[in-house]
C-alpha cells in the first residue's frame, strides 16, 4: 500500500530540503567548478586520442575499400573474370593487390554456383610467397586446385585436394554482401594461417542485365591499429584499445593478449572479449561505462560516454566514442588517472558557510508563511469531506485565498457538495416512497439496506432487519435452500415465490426478485432485488377455491333438500323459502366466480344446443352472451370435430365417466381457428336422467402453434445438420479426388509436350484430359453443394444469364419448347456466374427429364421483396431479392421424395442414369449466395422450382473471354510443397520443362527446413493448404516470418472462397485450384513472381 503524507510536511521537507541544497551547493561551488575545469580538459584529451586512433583506423582500412571496388569494376567489365579463358589474368591481377598491399592477407572472388578464387601470402613453400586456391563446381561433380607461387609470380607447385568442403555461398561474408547488396565489413577475427587478428571487406558485383555475378572478398590485417595504440601517450599512465560492438577487443598495447583458444580438440584461436582481456584497468573502465545492448547481444552507443572508476585507491576517468562512419561497428576506449590532471583543491571555504546560513534562515521564513497560506483552505475542505461522509450536514466555510488554483477548488467543492446532497435527497424519496420492497444484501445473505416500505408486510423497522440475513425470515427452508441455490447458478431470480413470517408470526406471500452484482474482474460482491407483497392476490385465489368447494357442497344439499320435500311439501314451505334465499345468495357467488376465472365455462342440454355460458367462453369465441346462449354447438364446430364431440359426448352417457381433456378444434365469429382443451361432465335431474352437459374449455391455441413451430424448427434443424455433414463430406471427396486428377493432368501435360501433335498417341491423351475434366465438372458439383466458395463474384444481369443458358439448352434439346417472361429493369446479383450457369442447367435438365407427353419449360425472371414470414424458415434476411422460376409439366414429385431432392447423391433415376448431384450442387451454390431455392410441386401436375438471390445497386459487368495464351518459359529457383508424391514427381517435371529450377518438400516441417536453407535463391514458392500436421496456412506465416517479400502461390483441391481466400487476405500472392493446365500454372507463376495484381481474383 502506497504511504500517503500530508502536504503541510510535504511543504516544509521541501523548504529544508531547498534550505540544505543551498548550503551544500554553495559551499561546494568553488571545488566542483574547478573540478569540472581540469575533467573537461581531460576528456578533451581523451576525444582526440580517440578520433586521432579512428583517423588511423579508417586510412588503413580504406585501401582494402578501393582495391575491392576497383576489383568489382573490372569483373563486372569482363577485363578480368573467372572464366577459363581469363582466370589466369585474375589470378595475376590479384597477386599484384596483395604484392602492393602486404597488409592484405588475401583477395578471392565467390560466385553464386559456388566456384572460389582466392589469392594470399603463404610463407610455407617460399618466403614471401603465395598460394591460389580455385574451386570449380559442375553438375555432376567438383575439383579443388591449389598453385604456390613465389614472390615473382613463378609456380612452384600444384595440387589437388578431394577433402575440401569449402563453399564461398556459406560464409558470412558472402551472405552478408548478397543480403544488403553492397559493399559490406564483417566482424574481426583471427586469421586461420597467419593467427593475426584481421577484418574481411566483400562486394557483389553484377552483369550486364543485373544478374549477380558474384563476390569479391578482401582479407586485411590489423596488427598494426595495436601497435599504433600501444604508442600513444595518454597523460603519464593513461591507455587506449578498441572494441567491436559485439564486445571483442579489436586493438590493444599488448598485441599477445589480443587472442585466446577455445577449450574444444581443434584449438581455434578467436579475439579475446572485453571481460577476458587480462588488464583490469580496461575492464573496470568498461563496467563502468554501463554501456548497453540490443536484444541480439550488441554494444549500442549513439555518442561518446564519459565515465570514473576506482582501482586499488586511485580514481580513473573513462570515455568510450563509436566510429562516425557506420560500416565499421567500432569503439575506441580511452583510459586516464585523475592523479594526473587533479590537486587539492581549498579556498574560502568558511566565507561560503556563513553566506548559505543567511540564506538558509530568511528561505525557512518565508517558507512557513507559504505553507500556512497553502495548507490552511486545503485542511478546511478535508475535514467539511469527512463530516460529509459521515452523513453530517455542515456548511461550507468561506474560503478566500491568494491563490487561484485554491480558490476554484473551493468553488468546485462547494458546488459538488450542493449536488451530492441534492442526490442524496432525490435518492431518499424514492427509497423512502416505493411501494415494493428494495433491499441490498452481502453474498452470504446478510442485509445491508432495506427500504422503510417492508413496515407494511412485516411490521419489522426497517432497522431490525438490517444486519439479519433475509432468508432466516422464510417460513420453508426447503424452499430458501431452492432459491439460494438458484441465485448461485442462475445468477439472478425473478418473481419467486416466498412466504415470510411477519413480526407477529403470521405468514406473508410475497415475490422475490433479486440479482448479483460483479465487479469490473467478474467477482461477485453484493446482491440486490425487490419484494413485492402478493398475500391479497393469493388470499383471493385461496377465497375464490373455497367458494367453488362451497357451491359444489351447497348444490349437493340443494338435491338432497328437493328428495325430502316430496315427503312433505306442504310441512317445508318455510323450510324451502329460507333454502331459496340461501340459494340466490350462493347462485350469486357461483356466477361471480364464473365470471371472474379465464376458463369458458358452459352448460348444454342433451340435443348440444348452449344453454349457459361465462364471459371467458363469450371472449374466445367472439360472440356476445345472449348470441353464444341458445346456439347449437354445429354452428361453430369444423366437421370432423363434430363427429368426434358427439361421439365422446355419447361414451360419456354410456359410461357415465367424465371427459378429462379433449381437443376440440372451433371457428369463431371472425372465421378464425382456435383449439380448446375440453373436460365435461354429465348433467342430471334428480331421478337420475341425464339432461345435458356442463365442462370447461381451455384456449391452447397459441401453445399447439408454439409446439408445432418448435417441431418444425428442430425438423429444419436436423436436416441442416444432416446437409452440413454430407455437404463435409462431398467437400472432402472432392478435394481429394482433385488432387488424383491433378496427378493425371500433370503427366498428360508432360506426354503432350514431349510427343508430336501428329502422332497416334494425341488422341489418346486428348480423351484423358476430356475424362479428367469431366471429372473435375463433377467436382466442381461437390463442392458447390458443400459450399466450397463463390470462384470469380460479379455484377450479374439475371435475364441474360437466363435467356443465354436457355438458347444453348434449346440448341442441344430441339425436343423441348421453351417459353421466357423477362422482367423489365430487372435488378442485378453479385453472383458467380459460371455457377448460376451450372444452377440452371441442371434445372433444365431436372425438368427435361421429368417431362414426358407435353415438352413446354417456361422461365420467368422478377424483381421481389420478401418479408420476414418468408425468408425466416431459410435463415436469410429479408429484403430485395431477383426471383427465377423454371416450370415444367412433368409427373410431378411425390411427398417422400421432395423431402429429399436437395440431399447429395440422392435420385430416382436408375443406376448410371444420374450422380444424384444435380440438386445438391444447385441447393448449395445458391445458399452460399445467400439465396433461396423454393420448390413446389404435386404428383401429376408438374413442378416449379424458384430461385431468390439478393438485390445489388451496381451495374452488371461485360466480361470478354480472355484470349487463349501460350505457356511461357521462366526462370529462377521455385520450392513446391505437396504431400502426394505423385504430384510432387509431375509438378517438378513440368516446372523444368517451363525453365525453373525445382526443389521439393513432401510436408511443412521439410518445407521450412529447405527454405531457411535456401531462402536466397528461392524466388517462388507453390504450397499445397490441405498437408497433414502442419498445414499450409501454418507453414505460409512461418515462411513469410523468414521472409515477408517472397512470393507464395497456394493451391488447393477446396475452392478459393471455401479456402484460399483466407489465406490469401493474410499474406498469399496467388492461388490455383487443382486440377490444373501447363498453361494456367505458366500464366499464373509469371503474373506473380513478375508483381503483377494477383490473377486468381478477378
């Protein structure tokens, strides 16, 4: 918890604070300042130590920079080169640099085949001689060549050596001059032949078309920066050294501590770093310094740092300055003793004390009278806070103060004061005035506030209820149990019903509402509600049941009263009036209660006809009482109800047993149909005969509507479920039967470029890729129906679609009379318009097919606006929609089959006469639309089958068919990736066959693998989305991680929209759907790896 201080002590440790900063800045201003003199005076030595030691760094290091410039030049101008003809002129051009420059320890030249020429000084077999290492790489096999020469050029020797592994395209400088293509330094290190530490310069240079020819390399020595440091002089003990940014000692006065061997079997020597280098006063002053890194581990300086340390008693000053010019990542460090420049430093230290104490002094003054003007109206407004808090009413007190920022504090609080407390007020008279009961209670049930209305149920003040727990005054604790446990689960209760003890023990019905209430990190901390007193209601209900028990027992006494008065009439005038009187009175009641309960009651004589009705019967029914009174129950039964009334009516009689509930469909005055449940009973005369009928009937019309809505929305439920799963289904078989026909295609393509166009074998394969693209069109179905994607969306004018479809179908079918209705403005669809074409084809076809005797289609097309009522059951939105009707005079389509027409590989035709994919394509292209398809039909009478796509505002689109194109050949390096190695086999072929270099990968994690390999020389790559383990999306975010500017073509046997779409928002450059032409897959690498607008997306 964060320790709060008040602001009258905050003012006053500022005050002393200040007071003793004066003094001690005072009394010390004198040494500092001199201090401060001699230390800007060393570190000015230090800064041209440092920039003299850069100076001689860059002019040693910059002839490497010509030669390798000068040597990149002519390469680049063919003067010199690595061909056979010329590779003795480069090797003698690179013997006269390092005979020019003897601290180069080599010149050599790389190229992207992985062919090496490299000059440099071996003493070995000559001193002062040298040695050419040439490297040459075929396609089938690799020779290294090693000739020593003397200082004058003349060979000594040759040989060859099998063993070596050495290729120039996986070294860093190699990698490092081809990635940021230009002249780059690597890191220092130890040469391996002369164990001096050295730094290696690199170029690409290139052709004439900008291919990359290869790269020239420059190995320098740098011995001599150490040598050069080692003589310069720093004060009387002061040093200097430089340091790479990755911390290695690059320069230093002791050159034999420069280098350090590793511990492994080889012994490689390398720069020793920073922390290992054996003098403490360097390695203290670099601590010291604190410089940091980046996260790769590097020393990150954006100017010179100045820095002291202490060692063995004696204080040290330190600087350490980045080279100005960024290709060499250096540090020049510079050390000094402040022995060497710094002396005592004393004077009139006594005259300084006493100044800072009048000061001190007046400052403390006026310091309090400051604290007393600002903490006075801040501590009258805190304690006018708390006694608000606290509930007290206190009046503000006048603030008047010098200070602006105080005195609109005041006026803020004055005012928020005047409406916290005008809030309180509104918020008391509604707590203090509402009728239902408001409370607040903890989690665990105990009552922190309840409203003074719960005097009225329970005659408890409102402050004896407070600190109890609401539920002790439930008279069931079964019931308490049930709705503490509701609360916990539901997290809310509404209009429970409660019975409470009051305070003088009777009980109270009531209704509970209450809710949690949850903090902003989803705990729960309090609950509220309300009650609402509802023992007058349930007293009625109670009165009302005990009235209707009253008129059954005083008509049972009345029928026992009439069987004694025939003994003796006379003698029980009295006895019969006094009866009379108690039975008006009862009669009274009884009509009361029929008149008050929602039930229709009724009374009918045995012939059926109403005699006695309540007013709930007179409102189901429409009529009015003395309408319903005396009407024959015919009049407003349906037929076959009728029969079955009268016929339940008559066992009733037989039987003598009750109707308990009966369905009892009824027409009211207004036409419309309800449904009632009915229970009767047989009414008797006293002797015993039946007279008639009384019952009640119930409204259930609204209840049977919501049963038989919910039966059919779990009907339309379970058959969605069951078209998702088979529509899952075809998708997969689809994709996978892609992919065998991508298989074959490949190799037909390879057989038809590698034969004659004459030759006997062409017809052959012409009637393989027909039988493949057959076979594709059937996919094509598949995946329409499993809503594999919408291929090319356009603006599509539904009247030409129709009208263009129906003249080809007429041509092929001269059988057939076709009659169109066109709609005159019609609106336009975003539609794909090769399969609104398949839709209504294989309408055509549907109704071709059905029709036998009278062959007339008729097509219209509309402009329609659905409600609600009918796109809800399709789960569309309403709206604007473009409808088109295709009706034929068939046999029609019997009930059992149109539940299943839309079902895939569902048909009624015989075996090899149809795929049962017709309808299954056409109902899920349409649905992915977002359309309807709508199908009517009776047995005998033909069918008609409606298709409804949404309305769209922009203008249709005039596509023209592309003009057919001839593959065409490419170039560079491609990585395709597919699990099927048949694909694999095909696709390499052709993409050599079309010029490109082929690497292959049979999964994602091989995939990944190649392409860090050869990341470089990659410039393409053809990635299959459906792989096991890992799939293609996966593998596609880590290839562009390694390399977000590569460009990625996917492919697929799903559709674009089904799923490559997806993939190519996130970062794809094209996508191809198996199976696919030479041509297609030409057409498509050179669009994308030219930077062309992806071709697949029109």
């Amino acid at each position: 918890m964060q320790i709060k201080i008040s602001i009258r002590w905050a003012l006053i440790a500022g005050f002393l604070g200040l007071i003793w900063g004066t003094h001690l800045i005072t009394t010390t201003s004198s040494y500092l300042t001199s201090q401060d003199v001699l230390r800007q005076h060393a570190r000015d030595i230090m800064q041209n130590i440092a920039e003299l030691a850069m100076e001689q760094s860059q002019r040693h290091l910059l002839h490497a920079h010509g030669a390798a410039a000068l040597t990149r030049q002519l390469l680049a101008s063919n003067v010199v080169g690595s061909q056979s003809g010329k590779a003795h002129a480069l090797e003698r051009y690179l013997h006269e640099q390092l005979s020019v420059n003897p601290h180069f320890a080599g010149i050599y030249v790389g190229t992207p085949q992985g062919n090496f020429y490299d000059v440099r000084h071996f003493d070995a077999r000559a001193k002062g001689g040298f040695r050419t290492k040439v490297i040459l790489n075929t396609d089938r096999d690799k020779s290294v060549r090693l000739v020593y020469r003397d200082p004058l050029f003349n060979m000594i020797e040759t040989e060859t050596s099998d063993s070596d592994t050495y290729d120039p395209r996986k070294r860093p400088w190699y990698q490092k001059a081809v990635a940021e293509n230009r002249i780059v330094w690597t890191d220092p290190y130890i040469f391996f032949t002369s164990q001096k530490p050295g730094i290696t310069i690199a170029g690409p240079f290139f052709g004439p078309s900008g291919e990359l020819m290869g790269v020239v390399g420059v190995d320098i020595e740098i011995d001599q920066l150490s040598v050069f440091i080692a003589n310069l002089k720093i004060g009387k003990h002061g040093k200097a050294f430089m340091l790479n940014r990755n911390a290695d000692v690059v320069a230093f006065g002791d050159l034999d501590k420069l280098s350090i061997r590793e511990a492994s079997p080889d012994g490689i020597a390398r720069l020793v770093k920073i922390h290992e280098l054996d003098d403490p006063h360097s390695q203290k002053a670099f601590e010291a310094a604190q410089i940091q890194t980046d996260p790769s581990g590097m020393l990150v300086m954006d100017g010179s740092r100045f820095s002291r340390f202490d060692h063995e008693g004696h204080v040290y000053h330190a600087m350490f300055s980045p080279f100005s010019d960024s290709q060499w990542p250096w540090i020049i460090g510079v050390y000094l003793p402040e022995d060497d420049y710094l002396g005592d430093i004393k004077s009139n230290r006594l005259y300084n004390i006493l100044v800072t104490m009048v000061i001190s002094l007046f400052a403390t003054f006026m310091g309090f009278l400051l604290a007393r003007g600002v903490i006075r109206p801040i501590a009258l407004l805190g304690r006018t806070a708390r006694q608000m808090k606290k509930g007290q009413s206190a009046p503000l007190p006048q603030l008047h103060s010098a200070y602006k920022e105080i005195q609109e504090t005041a006026k803020a609080f004055s005012e928020m004061k005047t409406a916290v407390e005008r809030s309180q007020k509104k918020y008391q008279g509604i707590f203090n005035n509402i009728q239902d009961v408001y409370y607040e209670a903890s989690l665990n049930g105990v009552l922190i506030e309840i409203s003074p209305s719960i005097e009225k149920i329970s005659q408890y003040h409102r402050h004896e209820l407070v600190g109890k727990k609401l539920l002790q005054i439930n008279s069931d604790p079964g019931m308490r149990q049930n709705m503490v446990k509701t609360l916990k689960d539901q997290r809310r209760i509404n209009d429970h019903e409660v019975v409470f003890q009051d305070k003088d023990s009777r009980l109270r019905h009531c209704a509970l509402n209450a809710m949690m209430l949850y903090t902003r990190s989803g705990k729960p901390y309090r609950i509220i509600g309300s009650l609402r007193d509802i023992h007058d209601r349930k007293t009625a209900e109670q009165e009302l049941l005990r009235y209707k028990n009253q008129l059954e027992a005083l008509v049972k006494e009345r029928t026992l009263e009439l069987q004694k008065a025939n003994d003796g009439l006379i003698a029980q005038v009295e006895r019969r009036r006094a009866t009379e009187k108690q039975l008006r009175v009862s009669e009274e009641k009884y009509r009361t209660i029929l008149d008050t309960i929602e039930e229709a009651y009724f009374e009918m004589d045995h012939t059926g006809t109403l005699v006695f009705v309540n007013d709930a019967a007179c409102r189901i029914m429409g009529y009015a009482v003395d309408d319903l009174s005396g009407m024959h129950f015919r009049h407003f039964s349906a037929h076959q109800s009728t029969r079955e009334i009268i016929q339940a009516f008559k066992k009733m009689v037989r039987s003598g047993v009750p109707v308990r509930v009966l369905t009892y469909p009824v027409i009211t005055r207004k036409g419309r149909t309800k449904v009632l449940e009915l229970s009767a009973t047989l009414m008797r005369h006293p002797s015993g005969a039946v007279t008639g009928f009384r019952g009640l009937a119930r409204d259930v019309t609204a209840k049977i509507a919501a049963q038989k809505e919910k039966e059919t929305l779990q009907g339309q439920l379970n058959h969605a479920q069951r078209m998702e799963a088979v529509g899952t289904l075809a998708g997969g078989i689809a994709h996978d039967f892609n992919n065998l026909l991508m298989g074959i295609t490949g190799n037909v393509s390879l057989l038809t470029a590698k034969i004659d166009a004459v030759s006997p074998l062409s017809d052959y394969l012409r009637a393989i890729e027909q039988c493949v693209e057959s076979g594709a069109t059937l996919t094509r179905q598949l995946l329409g129906y499993a809503r594999g994607g919408k291929y090319q969306v356009t603006a599509v004018n539904l009247n030409d679609t129709v009208q263009r479809t129906a003249d080809m179908f007429g041509r092929t079918k001269k059988e057939i009379k076709i009659r169109a209705r066109y709609q005159n403005d019609i609106w336009t669809v975003d539609a794909d318009q090769g399969q609104i074409d398949q839709v209504l084809v294989n309408l055509y076809v549907n109704a071709w097919q059905a029709m036998t005797d009278e062959m007339t289609m008729i097509l219209s097309t509309s402009n329609v606006v659905l409600d609600a009522d009918f796109t809800t059951p399709f789960g569309i939105k309403p709206g604007p929609f473009v409808s088109v009707m295709v009706q034929d005079h068939g046999k029609g389509i019997e009930p059992d089959v149109m539940k299943r027409i839309f079902e895939p590989f569902f048909t009624t035709k015989k075996m090899g006469r149809g795929t049962g994919l017709g309808l299954a394509s056409a109902f899920g292209i349409i649905k992915n639309h977002g359309g309807i398809i709508d199908v009517k039909s009776q047995p005998g009478r033909g069918s008609t089958f409606t298709i409804y796509l949404p309305a769209e505002s922009r203008q249709p689109e005039r596509l023209s068919p592309a003009a057919p194109s001839r593959p065409r050949n490419g170039s560079g390096m491609l990585l395709v990736v597919d699990d099927e190695p048949y694909i694999l086999k095909a696709l390499t072929d052709i993409l050599q066959d079309l010029g490109y270099q082929v690497i292959t990968a049979i999964d994602g994690h091989q995939a990944i693998a190649r392409f860090e390999e050869e990341k470089n020389r990659i410039e393409g790559v053809l990635l299959d989305m459906i792989m096991p383990d890992l799939s293609g999306r996966q593998v596609l975010e880590q290839l562009k991680k390694i390399r977000p500017d590569i460009k990625v073509i996917l492919s697929s046997g799903y559709s674009l929209n089904g799923l490559g779409e997806d993939a190519l928002g996130m970062a794809g450059d094209g996508f191809i759907q198996k199976p696919y032409q030479i041509d297609q897959l030409a057409a498509t690498l050179e669009a994308v790896l030219n930077g062309r607008v992806r071709p697949d997306i029109a």
